[in-house]
C-alpha cells in the first residue's frame, strides 16, 4: 500500500509582509518587552532584561503590559513602537 501525502498550501499566495531589517547590534539599543500580563512572564522578562544589558550593551529596556492577554497590543502601545529598536512579546501561564 502507498501513502500519498497531499500538501494544501497555496504556493502563490503573496507574503503578507516583510520582516524588520535585521539589527547589526544592540548595544545602545532600547528593546521593549510586551507582556500580555500574565504571571510567567515577569520572571523571564526580568531574566531576559539583565542578560541584555550585561551581555549586549542595551540601553534601557522598556515594558509595556496588554490590557488583555487574549487581544492584540493596544493602540497606546502600536503607536510607540517607532521609539525602539527592538520589541520582543511574550506569553506567560
């Protein structure tokens, strides 16, 4: 008997995006933590912020926390995001 494994993606569908231009360093950098606000989330950003600053030279580190962990930042938030180099989001349970 042979298996025949069918792969439905749509191969012309065009990207909806493109990702942000790679940063040759982040020293001197502000990174910017979004949380959605859930506890397992302080103790990682706390441990992601100190190696940042240790070991990348970042600048300042910056939190901001989501009104509601199951929806998308807010606009507050979106409209800051020019202010940073870098953001990086996390989930916490």
């Amino acid at each position: 008997m042979v298996l025949q494994v069918l792969d439905p993606t749509n191969e012309t569908a065009p990207p909806l995006g493109r990702p942000a231009p790679r940063l040759a360093s982040l020293a001197g950098a502000t990174v910017c933590f979004i949380s959605n606000g859930k506890e397992g989330t302080k103790g990682f950003f706390a441990h992601l912020d100190h190696m940042l600053r240790a070991q990348f030279a970042v600048a300042d580190v910056v939190v901001r926390v989501k009104s509601n962990f199951s929806a998308p930042a807010g606009a507050d938030i979106v409209d800051e995001i020019r202010r940073w180099q870098a953001v990086v989001t996390g989930i916490g349970d």
